[in-house]
C-alpha cells in the first residue's frame, strides 16, 4: 500500500494561529492549526476536527492533507489544556458544554463572522475526548454542522506524578505503543499506569510515532504539564449538570449524517461502547478498522478512506452555499 501523506511537525501547508475566546470567562486563548485547501481545488467548506487524549493537533496530521485535497478548509485545535492553549485551573474551563461554545467561537473568527453570527455549516470529527466534544456539539449546536465523524469515544495523582519534560516523554512513549527493554508492564487499561515503572532510561521506542514526531510532542506538552489535559477526567459532574437540560427537553438524539469508525483492537474504548448508536443517531454509517486506539495513525490509509467515502457523499448531498 502507498504511503500515506503527512504533515510534518513544520509542514508548510499549515499555519499556526491563536485566538482569545471572547466569552470565555476564563479568557483562554487557544492555538490551532490553520490549513487551506490548494489554489487548484474548489472550495467545499470547513473542518473542524478535535483530538483526545494525550495528543495534540498534531494528531491529525495523516488526516488534514485528504481534507485540504477535498477542497475543505482545516481547523485542528489543540484544546483546552493542552499544547499551546491555555491550561486554566478551574474545572468548569474544561467542561463539554464550554469546550462546545469556543471551538464554535473558533469556526466563527475562522470564517470572519461576527460574535454571535450564524457560522456556515461545517465538518465535525473527534477522536477520544474529541469524540465526545463532538457528539455534544452536535446535541447543543446542529445548525452549525453539515456531518459528524467520530473514531473511538468516551481523581487521579498522576498529574503530580509526571513532572518534567522527559518523564512526561517516557509516559507518552508509553501511550503510543513502547515497552519496557525487560518487558514489565507499564500500562495497561485495567490497572492505569505503574509510575515506579515508568523509568525514563528504561523505554522503548514507539511504533507509531517517529522520533521527531515524540519530540515534538514532548516539547508541547512539557509547556504547561499534564495537569490540564487530565482535568477533562474531573468533569463528569460538571458535565451532568450542564447537559441534563438537553435530556428533559428531548434533544438528545442527533439527525445528522453521522459517521463512526470503530478500531476492532481498542481496548480503552471497545467496539461494544459503540453497539447502541443507532438508537441515538438516526442517519449513522458505521465502519471498522483492524487498528488499536490510535487508528488515526496506525490505519492512516484505511482510516481516511472511510473517511473520503463518506465526505464525498456528503459534499455532493450538501454543496457549499455561494456567500452573499
């Protein structure tokens, strides 16, 4: 099978951009990357697309040129927490529902709408926490969606643990697939994380991340430590108070073209989360990829293929709408 393109850490075809959220009362500013389809290719319309945990925008990076080769404009931010957006201390800053109204606040600068302003319907897809972003996104904000695409989604003393760039490096050599030179566990989904293990002179190499890639990540992480990215974990009572008005009032199933891509080995989110779907997204096109959690990388091709089907239907079904 042919190589799949990729931006690199520096890639030319993506700008860095940054943005204060102008109703967040946390006033975070967050960073994201900023892809433009090529000069040569109509324009569809935009994407947004949301990472999880422990990754980045950077994450998306197999993804965003079969995009931009779609005509779709790309928006990869890094969410609150992590990389180079801000990581404020109170939960409430990591909520569904707050995360929800940025990226929109995002896709609206984007676009050069106004504060408030109707955006133009865009492409949403999530992986991990983004997963979750994204169904929620979907449940508060329709209007603002043409489709939605999701791969896998879903007190802790590790953040206090993990402190310096290069145990934050070992644990996230961790998390992409390396093992111990002598073989004991590190990780695994029943037990967590076994921090007398993790030994920085003790791990591998990861088979999914090249060297400057684990450096890159590294060095984004090591800005404001774990701390942030691991308050998405403390929300879930912020997160029921927030979303139970959506449930009394009856919105909560989602009527979009809805496209969920399911990696047969992901053993922190298994096939069978995702069995009931159907009761809750009406228009729901399911695939499977042989691939473990970070299908995004590990099953690139196969990923994005499933991807194109489904956009080039939903771009025909949906073209753009001529701006006024």
């Amino acid at each position: 099978m042919a190589a799949v393109d990729k931006l690199t850490p520096n890639d030319h075809r993506v700008q860095h951009k940054s943005y204060t959220i102008p109703s967040n009362p946390y006033n975070t500013t967050y960073h994201y990357l900023l892809a433009e389809p090529p000069s040569s290719t109509p324009t569809t319309g935009t994407a947004l697309l949301v990472h999880g945990f422990p990754d980045l925008s950077f994450g998306w990076r197999y993804q965003v040129p079969l995009l931009l080769s779609l005509g779709l404009r790309v928006i990869v931010p890094d969410i609150a927490g992590f990389g180079r957006t801000d990581a404020p201390s109170d939960l409430h800053a990591y909520s569904l529902q707050r995360v929800v109204k940025d990226l929109l606040a995002i896709v609206r600068h984007v676009q050069g709408k106004a504060e408030g302003d109707d955006v133009e319907p865009i492409v949403l897809a999530g992986h991990d926490w983004g997963g979750a972003v994204v169904w929620r996104f979907a449940l508060w904000h329709p209007e603002a969606l043409r489709c939605v695409i999701s791969l896998q989604w879903a007190g802790t003393e590790v953040d206090e643990a993990l402190v310096g760039r290069e145990k934050i490096r070992a644990f996230l050599k961790v998390l992409y697939g390396a093992r111990r030179d002598d073989g004991k566990q590190v990780f695994n989904v029943a037990k967590g994380l076994d921090l007398e293990a993790l030994e920085v002179d003790k791990i591998g190499e990861s088979p999914l991340v090249n060297g400057e890639e684990l450096e890159y990540y590294a060095d984004e992480y090591a800005r404001n430590g774990i701390k942030g990215p691991l308050s998405w974990y403390k929300t879930s009572k912020i997160n029921f108070d927030e979303e139970k008005v959506l449930f009394d009032e009856g919105r909560d199933k989602i009527t979009l073209p809805t496209l969920m891509v399911v990696a047969l080995r992901d053993n922190a989110l298994p096939p069978a989360m995702s069995a009931n779907m159907h009761e809750y997204c009406t228009n729901l096109t399911k695939k499977e990829v042989n691939a473990t959690h970070w299908a995004l990388w590990e099953a690139a091709g196969e990923t994005n293929q499933h991807f194109k089907d489904f956009l080039q239907g939903v771009l025909k079904e949906q073209p753009l709408k001529a701006s006024i």
